[in-house]
C-alpha cells in the first residue's frame, strides 16, 4: 500500500487519486494514520460486504429470539415506557 502525506495528498492530489484507482492509499499526518483512500469500485464492495454480515447477524439474533419465545408482542411490553 502506497503512504502519502497529508501535505503530499494535498499538492499531488491527481496522482493520489490515480493511484486509490489501483490500490488502497494510505495518509499519513505526524506519523499516524489519519485516511485511507480507496476506489469507488472498492468502497461500494465494502459497504455492501459490511451491509451483507450486518443483514446476516440480524438474522441469526431473530431467529434466536424467536426460538427464546421473544414474540414482537413480549418485545414491546420490554421496550414499552414505564415512567
């Protein structure tokens, strides 16, 4: 992976966009990692990857909860306010 600095993204900003074409780049501002740019292409792969395994994970927690007897009427009677 390809490390720029803030100062070095900002003045050389075609060439750092041309280069999160091909890889992930890294920004670096007083020796942390502050950015990472990547591609369009690449983003959009991530989002509906993490977007997948969150649809997936709320799956699997309803399915427990229906098979715990968690009805959506007992959850509203959980989630109702007593105050």
């Amino acid at each position: 992976m390809k490390t720029y600095t803030a100062n070095e993204a900002k003045t050389r900003f075609g060439e750092f966009i041309d280069q999160a074409q091909r890889e992930p780049v890294r920004v670096m501002r007083h020796d942390r990692v502050v950015g990472v740019m990547v591609s369009a292409q690449d983003y959009e792969a991530m989002r509906a990857f993490y977007a997948d395994r969150l649809r997936r994970t709320m799956d699997r927690t309803a399915e427990q909860a229906a098979r715990s007897g968690l009805t959506p009427e007992a959850l509203d009677k959980l989630l109702a306010d007593e105050s």
